[in-house]
C-alpha cells in the first residue's frame, strides 16, 4: 500500500518540483502540495502519513495547530539548521517532527527517510543527536551546581520577570538578585537572561 505524502514550501516551484520527483515512486502517492500559510484544516483534510516540509513552512504553521493523528512530519534542513538546546529537540518531537533531512541528501536518501518515519521510526542524523545528548548532559551537570535560591531566581528569569520583579517575589533585594544573576550566568556560561532562557529550554520554541 503506497505512503500517503503531503509536500509543503515555502517556494512554489521547489514543491512542484519536489512532487514530480517523489511522485514517479510507485510506492509513494502525493496526496497534496502546499506552501506557507495554507490552513492547517486543508492539511489536515489531506490525511497524509508524512508530511514533508521546509522549515520556513514548518515555522509558518500555527502552533495549535493539530495534526491528523498519524501524521509525522519530515523537515527539510539547510546549512544553516543548528538545534539550539535539547528542550527546542524535544519541542520538535512534542509537535509530530520524526525527522530531519541534511541539506545535500538524494533521492534515495529521501525515499528511504519517508518509509522510516511512516513506519513510525525516527529519522535524525547520529551527529545531531549526540550533540543533542552532550549539550543535556552539560546543562544537566550545570542546573546540578546551581542552589535552590538559583534555580529560584533562574526560573523567574525564564519567565520573564525583571530583577526587580524577582526581589519582590523572593523578598530578598535586588542587589542580591543581581549577585545571584551573575553566579548563575558563571555556572550555566551564559552571558544574558536571554542566553539563559534558551540554555534552560524555556526560550522560543522553533
């Protein structure tokens, strides 16, 4: 029985061309091509069990968006695709990604990707998850030499809250705040609240 395809980019003509490519397979049926901002209801209505993407489609669908229920979806990488932290990874499988295609891969490549990922496997290069796994175990290592009064103040920061904010909800002073910001930064070797909030997992998800 032939895998039911979906394609979605970002570029028209990549999509088309992508389509005649995939779809002379006689075990893979394209059953739609789509690019960004098309409503996640006409994906859905398309049922595919893989659906294909860009990364700038990928970014473009909005985040309640539901996918069918056996649906995964294989994303198209570039050069520039760097997983930022393992939360952002996890937040990647939480919204249906099985996989991830490097830039440079052939069509055999492709096909045997979007047969795994049917079949309910994943599909991600061993480089990146063992980057993945690396990068867990030292910010692990790091909340571990942090102090309840740190992964405290920490978490607030990951919520947005200004040092002014964080004394008032821990009643301790912001010069103390400020002591225990810059012990923290040292500790996860970050040098911002921003750097922080994506070290911690709690930054934009992809």
């Amino acid at each position: 029985m032939s895998i039911r395809l979906a394609i979605g980019c970002s570029h028209k003509l990549l999509g088309e061309a992508l389509e005649k490519l995939i779809g002379g397979a006689l075990d893979i049926h394209i059953v739609g091509v789509f690019t960004s901002g098309t409503d996640g209801n006409e994906i859905a209505k398309a049922n595919p069990q893989v659906l294909l993407l860009d990364l700038h489609t990928f970014h473009s669908l909005p985040k309640e968006f539901s996918l069918p229920p056996k649906t995964k979806i294989l994303l198209m990488g570039d050069n520039s695709f760097k997983p930022p932290s393992p939360r952002w990874f996890e937040n990647l499988i939480s919204r249906g990604v099985a996989g991830i295609l490097p830039s440079g891969v052939d069509f055999t490549i492709l096909k045997k990707a979007v047969k795994s990922v049917s079949s309910g496997e994943l599909w991600f290069e061993r480089k990146v998850v063992g980057q993945m796994i690396y990068q867990a175990t030292l910010e692990r290592k790091a909340r571990e030499k942090l102090t309840a009064k740190e992964k405290q103040v920490s978490s607030l920061i990951c919520q947005g809250c200004k040092n002014k904010e964080i004394a008032r909800k821990l009643n301790i002073s912001e010069q103390t705040v400020k002591s225990h910001c810059n012990r923290i930064y040292k500790k996860m070797e970050v040098s911002d609240r921003l750097q922080l909030a994506v070290k911690m997992g709690r930054g934009r998800n992809p």
